[in-house]
C-alpha cells in the first residue's frame, strides 16, 4: 500500500484543478482507495484517544463505548450495530457539542440507513435520563416520536448505552472489535468515492 505521507511517492502535477490531467487523477486514486479501506485502523487509533478521559463519569469514555458494544455484542446484535455501538461517541473529543453528530458523520458510508439516524439522534435520546438534571428538557426525544427508527434509537440508549458506565462491568476488549471495524470500514455502502470510481 502507498505510503499516504510519504513525499517522495508519485504526486500529481497541478497547481490548481483546473490544470489537472488524466495521469493526475490515476496518481492520486492509486494511493487514495487502499488509504480510504484502511479507515478502519484510524478509526480504532482515534477512539483510543478517550482513554483516560473521565469528564466526571465513572468510566472514561473508552470503557463507556467498550461496555456499550459489549453489551450490545452479548446481546446479539449484528456486527453492523455492534461497530456503531462501539463508535457512537467517537465524537467527544472533537465536537463537545454535537459529537453524535461527528460519529454519525464517520460511519454514514459504511452503515444502514436506521443504524446512521440512531447515531446521529442518541444524543436526544439519551437525554432522557439526564437533561433534567442540568434544567433541560429530558423528553427532547418526543419531538421523533412519530419517526420510524424511533423505538430503535430509544431500544439502544435504553439497554446499551445509558447503562454502560459501571466500573465493575467486564467489557471485551478493543481487540475483540477490531475484525468488526476493520471489515465494516473496507466496504462503503454509499459514498460518491466508490470502489467502481478506481476503473473508469
């Protein structure tokens, strides 16, 4: 695979797009789609990053979202679900206030259409059980109640992730999920930069 930062691999010739060419454009697809199916490990590299992170929880936010996905593993869930489990607050150390929105945005081409609305709201959802807390309203969610993937929002906040912050949980570890994300970030479902984009 093409070192994607190493300087002295070929690089295309134009200053501007304009000025590309066909040669141009075949440099650069060779090193970007095996960069783009290796996302997976980046992936798992950045969520690594929550390690340590507490922000006053009583796990940090690495074991939140290992004992969110195994708990969702455990309970049969499709890999699919399992890797958004996993991911759903990927977001934190980024976006403070919109991270479901940045893990919602990282899985959308890889995942199905209930799987990525569920991310993107689990926030909402999940206020539920806290925003009256802080004076917010708590039943947020009710304004999707009429949403076909609402009960599927309110199904996995619910059973895997409000519950998820008990430090004496045995949670998998990230190793164990690795397979799941390597496999499901190799394979985009929906995306304009499409395998078939490589052969034209």
């Amino acid at each position: 695979m093409p070192d994607h930062g190493n300087a002295a691999a070929p690089r295309a010739s134009f200053r501007s797009m304009t000025e590309g060419t066909q040669e141009d454009w075949g440099i650069i697809a060779s090193q970007f789609f095996p960069f783009a199916t290796n996302g997976g490990k980046r992936v798992l590299d950045h969520l690594r990053i929550l390690k340590g992170d507490y922000g006053g929880f009583p796990v940090d936010r690495l074991e939140h979202s290992l004992q969110t996905a195994t708990r969702a593993y455990k309970d049969g869930r499709d890999e699919e679900y399992v890797v958004c489990a996993l991911l759903h607050d990927i977001g934190d150390t980024l976006g403070a206030f919109n991270h479901p929105d940045i893990a919602a945005a990282i899985l959308k081409p890889f995942v199905s259409e209930n799987n990525h609305w569920m991310v993107e709201k689990h926030g909402i959802f999940q206020g539920y059980y806290f925003f009256h807390y802080l004076g917010m309203d708590r039943d947020m969610r009710e304004q999707y109640r009429d949403h076909a993937y609402f009960q599927h929002t309110a199904e996995f906040c619910e059973k895997y992730d409000q519950s998820a912050f008990d430090p004496n949980f045995e949670s998998m570890p990230l190793d164990a999920f690795e397979p799941m994300v390597m496999k499901l970030f190799a394979a985009p479902k929906n995306s304009v930069y499409g395998p078939a984009t490589v052969s034209e």
